[in-house]
C-alpha cells in the first residue's frame, strides 16, 4: 500500500469509533451479500445505512414537531422582488471543456 494512501487510513482510523452491533442470522446473511466481510465496503455501507437512517428519524421528528405546532401566519412571499431571467442574465451550457479566460 502506498505511504500516502496508508497515512490517510490511519488518520481516518484514528478518528473513528468502534461499535460492536448483533445481527440475526437472516441480516448477517442479507449483509454478507451486499459488503462482504472481508472488505472495506462493509463499514461503509454500515456507515451510510446508519446515516441514511438516522436521517430519516430526524426528518420525522421534524415534521411530526411541525404538526403539533404548526405556523400560524402564512410565510410571507412578495412577487414583486422576484425577477424574470433574461437572455442576459442566464448562462447558455458550455460543451465539452470549459475555455480559459484571457
């Protein structure tokens, strides 16, 4: 393994937690499809799933926060501050590379 690449993992390492978790057979069986064991993929699906979810919980709290305590006046919204685009104020995309500025 590369000296560079090896220092990034070990910086990565030392600010992670280990967390020792169960699974029933039928999980461990699902995960050992998808992230191997013996992979790196493993802890980071782990990682993203707990995120994901943890995400999720977070974002029904806040909507359940929102229904037991709803907004009680509109949000306020002017139209009049609001702009139509013009031809000179949007930009066309580029193809292929983007050119250098002279």
């Amino acid at each position: 393994m590369p000296t560079l690449l090896r220092g990034a993992l070990n910086h990565m390492m030392k600010h992670m937690v280990q967390v020792l978790i169960q699974l029933d057979p039928e999980t461990l069986r699902r995960l050992e499809e998808v992230a191997p064991g013996r992979s790196r993929k493993r802890s980071e699906f782990i990682r993203r799933a707990l995120q994901r979810a943890l995400w999720e919980e977070q974002e029904r709290r806040t909507g359940e926060a929102y229904r037991r305590s709803p907004d009680v006046e509109p949000a306020y919204f002017d139209p009049a501050v609001w702009t139509q685009a013009t031809p000179a104020t949007t930009r066309r995309p580029t193809r292929g590379r983007a050119r250098k500025r002279r």
